[in-house]
C-alpha cells in the first residue's frame, strides 16, 4: 500500500498491536519514533502522520502533520455482469485503484445466481478490496458499489448520466475511443458477464439508449476491458491533467 487509509480524520492515533495498519507500519515501513507516513482519511484528504510513540505492547501511536486535497475521484460509472468471485475482487480492486466513481454489479442471465451468494457479497470482504486497491492508487476515493438483481433495473439508474456505452465485440458500431465525444465530461461503461451478453440483454441496452463500442479484435478477460475502458475513457477525457506529485 502506498497510504494506509481511515475511515475519520484525528489529530492523534493509537493503533492497537493486532491493527493490521499498526503491523504494516511495524514490519513493513520498519518505522522508527519520528518516522513520517502517508494516510488518508476515506472519501477525505491525503495526510502526512509522524510516528510520535511504539509502545512495548506492540501498537503505533500516529500524530497528523499535515493534509492536502486527494486526486479526485473520475467521473466514470462501471456496469459489470457479476463474474466469479475470483474476478469480481480483481475488479473490485482495479476500478478502485483507478478511482471511478461507482460500480453497479447485476445479475447477468448467463451468469450463476450463486456467485451474488458468495462470501465475498455476505461478508466485508468486497469493501476490503476497496480500500486495497485505493491505498495502493495513493488516494482516498472509495466508490460506491450495488448489486442488482438483473440488467433491467440496473439500467433504471443510469438515465441521469448522459453518456452511456456497452462494451461488446459482437453488436458494436465502432470504437469505445470514437463513441467518446469530445464534450463529454462524464461516462458510464458496460461490461457484460464472462460469458457475455444475452441477446436480451443487448435489447435491453439498445432500447435504453447504451451505445455498443467495442475494444478492438481480441477478446478480452473481464478484469482487462475493465482496466482498458476506464484508461480508454480516462484519456478521451482529458481527465488525467492532475499533477501526479505530493506536496505532503
């Protein structure tokens, strides 16, 4: 991780001995009292904390020094047919890494029902792997995330967001790079399940107003057009003219 986040800001920290951040900063940063560390505070800023105490208990006593706005979040919606867990976590990790702004997952017809029963779902496990792959982009953003019970009623919630694109080799009309106009500020993506889109499904788009764009010949894994149509969608934005630097 490149900054150990929290849920609220402090002035000053005790993390116990059986913190996992506490033993990150123990065992990995080997830190020393005086020790400066990056943090952040969820959906909040960036921080800089100084290693102000290393009790023979084991725990770390933190001390803030000094914040600064974190990158902000893009303005990219996900939509993905729920995958195998196995997937889902890799994407749960990289759209957070990424820092999109929201990832709606419904239940594909061509997907198994069991895996919205898995213990990624019925656990915290899928928030954990939020906050790894936003501690690991050196940011705050967590998105939000849902899951829906098929594409229909996901599709229900994306009428306010004006550019709406499906990514699908086989129905596409061209590139997602050219169904990007150059006066949009916002997108949101589609993904269907590892298996792909049902027919009913790309009907279902169509008559709710998603374009089909596609990523090129190849088929890709889920997780890679994930990682693909954001940076795609990103670039066409011109949303990565942030500087990349800290000043903590």
């Amino acid at each position: 991780m490149n900054l150990i986040l929290f849920d609220k800001p402090f002035d000053e920290r005790q993390l116990a001995a059986d913190d996992l951040r506490a033993e990150h900063i123990r065992k990995t940063l080997r830190a020393e009292i005086g020790t400066l560390v990056f943090l952040g505070f969820a959906n909040g800023p960036r921080a800089r904390a100084r290693v102000v105490d290393l009790p023979a208990d084991g725990s770390v006593v933190l001390q803030q020094v000094s914040t600064e706005p974190p990158p902000a979040p893009l303005p990219v919606r996900l939509l993905v047919g729920l995958p195998r867990p196995h997937t889902a976590r890799k994407v749960l990790y990289q759209a957070a890494n990424f820092g999109v702004e929201r990832i709606d997952f419904f239940e594909a017809e061509k997907g198994d029902p069991a895996y919205a029963r898995s213990s990624l779902w019925t656990t915290e496990e899928w928030r954990d792997r939020l906050r790894l792959g936003t501690e690991q982009s050196f940011a705050t953003h967590l998105p939000e995330v849902a899951v829906y019970p098929d594409l229909q009623t996901a599709l229900n919630d994306f009428y306010q967001t004006p550019q709406r694109i499906a990514l699908d080799n086989y129905g596409a009309a061209g590139p997602l790079v050219q169904a990007i106009p150059a006066a949009a500020t916002g997108a949101a993506l589609a993904l269907g399940p590892e298996r792909g889109w049902s027919a009913n499904e790309r009907d279902a788009l169509r008559r709710n107003g998603w374009q089909l764009a596609h990523l090129g010949p190849r088929v890709l894994r889920l997780e890679t057009a994930a990682v693909a149509a954001i940076s795609v969608t990103a670039s066409q934005l011109a949303l990565w003219s942030e500087p990349t630097s800290t000043e903590l």
